[in-house]
C-alpha cells in the first residue's frame, strides 16, 4: 500500500513545477488576448493554449490526509495517550 502513496506523492511533486509554469504563461497570455497586443486577441489557437494553461495550472492534487482520531490505547490494562507525528 505505500508505493501507492509514493506514487501519489512523487505525481504532485514532479507536477507542481509544471502547475507554476502554465499558470505563468497563462498569466503571459493574457495581456495578449487583452487587445494590448494588436493580432494577438483574435489568434484562436493562443486563446485554447492559454485557456488549457490556465486549466492546468488550477488542477492539484487536493487529497488531504485525515487524522486517525487515536487519542489513547490500553496495553497491559494501562490507558496510553498517543500522539501522531508525521514520518517521511
């Protein structure tokens, strides 16, 4: 089960430079299709790269890892308090 979550976890990492690289040129895009740039507004290909850009730019992985909810165990009779921590 955790080359599962590794997997999971190298996609986001591998993925993120390219989400901040789309978002920067649709951000670039967009003055372009403002009219700022005469020609440029009526390019129908630039607008479908820029609107796949910002898409994808706006796409993450949004998996939030819920807490166990273990507050305490007993072992031997005992009540034990547990305390989570996050292991990489």
């Amino acid at each position: 089960m955790t080359k599962i979550y590794q997997a999971y976890q190298g996609y986001a990492d591998l993925s993120d430079p390219l989400r901040m690289l789309a978002g920067a040129w649709a951000g670039t895009a967009a003055p372009m299709l403002a009219n700022r740039w005469p020609g440029w507004s009526d390019s129908l290909a630039l607008r479908k790269v820029a609107a796949a850009c910002e898409v994808f730019s706006s796409t993450q992985l949004t998996h939030q890892r819920p807490a166990f909810g273990i507050d305490s165990v007993e072992e031997n009779g005992c009540t034990v308090s547990v305390r989570e921590e996050v292991v990489e």
